[in-house]
C-alpha cells in the first residue's frame, strides 16, 4: 500500500534509483502530466492467495482524480 515519503525516503529512493535500481513506477497526470500526485482513500483487504490494494489518486496540480485497485499475488 502507497503512503507518503518522508524527505528521508525520496533521499533513499533517488539514491537507489541512481546506484542500482533501474525499474519503477513514478505516476503521472495524464491531463496535466504533473508527477505532484497525492494518494487517498486507501483500503487493503485479502482474496483467497492475493492481496488487494484500493486507492485514489488525485492531482495537486489540476485535480484530476483516478480510482487504482492492484491485485497482487505472488507466483
């Protein structure tokens, strides 16, 4: 599930997608294209082997909005 980053972790993460991380998600606003998104309403539950995300998503910049639901399940 996506929670905020505190100013240490983006430190972490830009250090880790430097060094060695090459793969990733960086969401974007598919009107604005701002990368200032903002994550609310998030649930998780379970079904049978998988883990279900629900989330929204919401544009700081021209506030669009996006419903987001992962399953994950692990092979």
């Amino acid at each position: 599930m996506s929670k905020p980053l505190t100013f240490f972790d983006k430190l972490k993460l830009f250090r880790r997608y430097l060094k060695t991380q090459k793969d990733g998600v960086i969401i974007d606003c598919p009107f604005c294209k701002s990368t200032d998104i903002s994550f609310t309403n998030q649930n998780e539950g379970r079904k049978g082997n998988r883990n279900v995300y629900v989330s929204r998503y919401l544009c700081n910049n021209c506030h669009s909005a996006c419903e987001n639901q992962q399953d994950w399940v692990k092979f």
